[in-house]
C-alpha cells in the first residue's frame, strides 16, 4: 500500500537503510511516497530519518519512551533541525495514529485570527466570519496537534491554551457552548522559552505546562559523521527527480560539506545538494560555493548580549522607523502587531524613552529631526 509523508527539514540514516539509492525520497516542496526500499516496519525509517549519530540515536530513544503516553512535549531545536518531524514521529509511534495529526504554524497566521484557527468561530462572530469554521482543537479530536513555533504566540491567547491543556475544553469565538478537547499537544520552537519567560513574553505556567518532556534536538554541526549519508541520501533524490546521474562525490567535495558550519542545519544542506545537482555536468558532484548570495546580503550587526537587551533594541529600531510614532495604523505598535499600551507597557519596563529614540537616531549616517515619541 502507498503512503504518504510530509516532508521535513531532518533526514537521517539507519541501520535498515544504508544504501543510499533506496532511502526515502523527502522533498520540503511534495508530499513523499513510499518507496520500494522503504522498510515500514521501522517508522523512523518510513518518515526518511537517515542517520546513526550518538546524538541522534538518543533522541529517537526519547521518542519511543514518550510516545505511547499522553504526556505534552515540547521539541526544542535551531530552525531547520526537524522539529515538524519529530512530531510527526511520535504521533506515528503513539496510541492516536489512526486519528489526525493536525499542524500548526503560530507565526503563519496573524495575530488577530490566532484564536479563531485553533478554537474556531462561529458565524457572526466577527466581521467577515460569514460562516461557522472548526478549529485546529476540533479537527485534531482523537489525536495529536503539533503547535510550531509556540514562543510566538501571543501573550493573550496563551491563558485560553493553558486552559485547554488544564481542563480539556474550550468555546468556539462568539459561542457560550464549551467542547471537550481530547487532543494530545506536542509544542516546538526554536526560541529559548526560559528567557521569553524571565522577559515577561511567555507565561511561566504555560512553559511548564508545555515543558513536561523536553526533547532537544541537535544541530547539524554537532553531529558532523552523519553529514556524508545525508549528501548522498540528497544526491541520489534529487538526481533522480531532476533526471540526472551523478555517480561519485570526490572527496575534497565531501570535506567541504562535512566542515561547513551549516547555521540552516538539514534544511539548508538539503537546498545546497538541489543546488549543486542542478549545477552538475557530468558524473560527478561538482559543488558551487556555499557562500553564494548570502555573505552580500548579510550586514553584520552588533550581537546583543541577553534576550532582553535584543528586544529592547529591536523595538527601539522600530521606533527610529516610524519617527517615534507609538500608535496608529503606520506606529510601532502596529509594526511590532502590538496593542499601543501593550507596547508602551513594554517600552516602560525596558527602559525606552524619547531622549532614546532620539539618541539612537543621531547616530545614524542620515541626521533627521527627532521629535518626542507620539501616542
């Protein structure tokens, strides 16, 4: 029978798979479909995890053990580790497989209609809700939803998750009628929850709620051994989706790619394979530079040296932006998709005032007038 699989940014070989030319095919832009050489009675396997590191073996041993519980998992990891994957794993592994596994992105709605796509709404809720929606809570009913990027999420929705997490129910936006949730949430992020916390960002009762089983996912260059099947598990896919052979990786190309510092882990060293196949005329690999187009666009900016320093910096740049406009539809707040006192709260608790826009601003190249920070 075929299957089919989304596809992820981690890709690792096992034991069951060596051979590069029948290991799952994973592609982030398709859907993948199983494969003759698939091994489906290993579902590491089947999800197209290829690789044998320490680092990487312990957390599939985490995986089994958290699997077939209930319990809430938060999967932490630099973008690009595979944290969508590993979801998927252990909703694959758990007892709720035959039910959905229902994905959401936090950062890819915005912030207004948060609430509505994960409770859902009923028909004149709100301007525009012409008909009643069904939420992500509902259509994962049974089984397991996977909340990426949790650390984005509002600071006024988190109370309405935490009580879904606590009592198991919630009410559709614009309904008095409470439904129960029988849902399994597993939370990932790339963002250090503990400081968002300490910053006042994200709830403390909510990280701990989400924090039950941490799972910590390795980057790329922590586990350099399993960079060489993972060029050739590329190679061998995209070659054969682009209709090309490339039968040899030279060493000194492979020495490249193995002690390449890869800051977009697998995802990147996946999109740098595509590219370099595209590329290639001939049998063999032929590697374009890694550093193409990036070092160009890339301005180096002074490192801040805690999260808090980072985000008074960030909202300062804001402000410089929109001349010390605090609210209205071209302010800060709306950039920062802020309330205005939500935001000034914020400035307050930072520090931030009129002689700091203004100073910051006088140090730019280009001397404009700085006037006081408008509300």
């Amino acid at each position: 029978m075929m299957t089919t699989r989304d596809t992820s940014a981690i890709a690792e070989q096992t034991p069951w798979g060596d051979d590069p030319r029948t290991a799952p095919s994973r592609r982030t832009d398709a859907p993948r479909t199983a494969e003759p050489g698939d091994d489906r009675s290993n579902p590491a396997a089947v999800h197209g995890i290829v690789g044998g590191s320490l680092a990487l073996r312990r957390v599939l041993r985490l995986v089994e053990s958290v699997a077939t519980t209930d319990a809430a998992v938060l999967i932490r990891g630099e973008t690009g580790t595979g944290k969508e994957l590993i979801g998927g794993l252990i909703h694959t592994l758990s007892t709720r497989r035959a039910r959905p596994f229902v994905k959401f992105n936090c950062t890819a709605i915005p912030a207004g209609l948060l609430e509505s796509e994960l409770f859902g709404h009923e028909r004149g809720a709100f301007t525009g809700a012409i008909a009643r929606r069904i939420g992500r809570f509902e259509l994962a009913h049974g089984g397991t939803l996977l909340l990426d990027e949790i650390g984005d999420l509002p600071l006024d929705l988190q109370p309405k998750l935490l009580r879904v997490l606590e009592e198991q129910e919630f009410e559709r936006v614009g309904s008095a009628h409470t439904i129960r949730s029988d849902v399994r949430v597993i939370a990932a992020t790339n963002r250090p929850l503990e400081e968002l916390v300490a910053a006042g960002e994200f709830r403390a009762d909510l990280y701990y709620r989400l924090n039950v089983f941490p799972i910590d996912l390795p980057a790329l260059r922590e586990r350099p051994e399993d960079i060489p099947p993972l060029v050739r598990h590329f190679v061998a896919h995209h070659a054969r989706s682009l209709g090309r052979r490339i039968d040899g990786i030279s060493p000194d190309v492979m020495e490249r790619l193995v002690h390449h510092p890869w800051p977009g882990n697998v995802r990147e060293l996946q999109h740098a394979i595509h590219r370099a196949v595209i590329l290639s005329r001939g049998a063999s690999l032929q590697l374009p530079p890694l550093d193409a187009g990036v070092r160009k666009a890339r301005t180096p900016a002074p490192q801040a040296e805690t999260f808090v320093d980072a985000a008074r910096e960030h909202i300062l740049e804001v402000l410089r932006e929109t001349n010390g406009v605090v609210a209205g539809s071209r302010g800060a707040a709306a950039r920062l998709g802020l309330k205005r006192s939500t935001l000034m709260s914020k400035m307050e608790k930072l520090g931030i005032g009129p002689g700091d826009v203004t100073t910051a601003r006088a140090q730019r190249p280009v001397a404009r007038s700085a006037p006081s920070i408008a509300l």
